[in-house]
C-alpha cells in the first residue's frame, strides 16, 4: 500500500496483481464506466489497468505502446472486439502525481479521459458482451503478464456511462 488520493492505495511492483472473483459486476452491462486514480512508475509494453479476458467477452482499460496509448477495449454484439486507442505523451506521467483515468460506453459511443478532460472518443454500437467464468485483474492481463508497475487508487466499474461533467466531477472530487 501508499498513500493514494483516499487515503491508502495499492501499490503494485514486479507481478504484483489483484483478481477480482466477483463475476456478477461483468454481467449484462447496459453501459460501462471504468474510472481509477493511477500513478504509473513504468510504461513500457502494456500495462493493465483493468482486464477481464475471457475469449471473446474481453473488457480491457490499459497503458499500451510503452505509455503513448490510454485503451479501453470491449466487445460489442454485431461487431466484436474492438479498442479506443486514445493517444497520451506517457512524460506527463513521469510527474510522480496521480492522475483521473476513465473509459466509457453507452451502447453509441466509446470515451476515454484523462484528468477529467476527453481525449478520446469513437462512434459504436452495440450490446456490451461481457460476464462469463474468467476472473477479471487489476494490475495484470489473466496474472499471466503486462503487470501494472506504480500506484492504483480508487478503482470503480459502473454499469451505465457516466456523462462528460459526471467524469470531471469524479476528477474534480
């Protein structure tokens, strides 16, 4: 643990990771919101926020391409598996601060923030396919690798999209 924005937060180094066996929060999303406090010590490779895999059912919130990248990824009924890369300078990360990462999804368009502003968005339709008998991992892709390596605070999976002004205030908190 380390101080986060509330208090204690996790702090993951080496293989560090933490499963999530609650696979009911998965289940039969209307909508999505995944947001989290985080504070990267290293971004090289991918390094996993959040991610469910579990075959085609993937939900993913990651760093990729050695920080450049902030990715939600989800698979949408009719269209399958597809990811919002939204393009990050990873020095901004380098500041040792936390920083308000959030992804969305309203059954119409994929959104990703940083530090309560959109920096990225794409047009989609489609049910959330999502649930099935695979854990989810903060901090890694299955426990298997793409280990997150720093600080992460405040995690929360809603199951609708929360609005623009609805992320700058979970930012702004």
């Amino acid at each position: 643990l380390e101080q986060g924005v509330f208090n204690s937060a996790l702090h993951l180094e080496g293989r560090s990771v933490i499963r999530v066996t609650d696979r009911e929060v998965f289940e039969d999303l209307p909508g999505l919101t995944l947001s989290a406090w985080v504070k990267p010590g290293e971004l090289t490779g991918y390094r996993e926020i959040l991610r469910k895999e579990d075959g085609d059912r993937r939900i993913l919130f990651s760093f990729q391409h050695d920080g450049r990248i902030l990715a939600l990824g989800l698979n949408t009924e009719g269209i399958g598996y597809q990811e919002l890369d939204a393009p990050v300078d990873p020095v901004l990360f380098r500041d040792g601060q936390w920083h308000h990462v959030a992804g969305t999804y309203d059954g119409q368009c994929m959104a990703v923030y940083l530090d309560g502003l959109l920096i990225g968005s794409q047009n989609r339709t489609g049910r959330i396919l999502s649930g099935g008998g695979a854990d989810a991992f903060i901090g890694s892709s299955g426990g298997q690798g793409e280990f997150f390596q720093g600080g992460i605070d405040d995690l929360r999976v809603f199951n609708s999209a929360l609005g623009p002004e609805e992320i700058t205030t979970l930012h702004d908190e």
